[in-house]
C-alpha cells in the first residue's frame, strides 16, 4: 500500500478519491466513470503493521481496515 500511496496517489492530489472493501462496488464505479481507476491491494497483515509500527513509520489512510470493528459508542463511552 505504501507503495501505491507514494508512486500513484499522492500524485493525483487534484482528484477525488474514494475508498471501499466491495470489488464489484469499484468496478462499476470505474464502469459508469464516477471514478477513473480503482486499486486493488491485497489485505495488510497484522505482522506488516507492527513491523512498520517498530520502524517508526505509519501506514497510509485507509490501509489497516478491520473487522469486525469495535462498536465506538462502547470505547468512547468510557472517556
């Protein structure tokens, strides 16, 4: 993913992007020219992340989606 963000995205500053899990979603985006490309990459592992994370280094936005996810009502109800 970082690889993508440096070399295709973060040269494409002046264009919208959309992110999504669902294949078929960005298909027929691209299809019907609501977008002009779509990116697939394969899921981060949870041992690319901590190995980034040691380095000092931070995944690029979107890259480290989870599920299920945490209901955030439950985290932040605490604080």
């Amino acid at each position: 993913m970082s690889i993508v963000k440096n070399l295709i995205i973060d040269k494409l500053r002046n264009i919208s992007i959309d992110f999504t899990k669902d294949l078929d979603y960005a298909i027929k985006e691209v299809d019907k020219d609501s977008q002009c490309l779509a990116i697939l990459v394969n899921p981060v592992q949870i041992t690319e992340i901590r190995d980034i994370a040691f380095l000092g280094n931070r995944m690029p936005q979107k890259s480290t989606y989870f599920y299920p996810k945490v209901l955030t009502g439950l985290v932040i109800n605490v604080f």
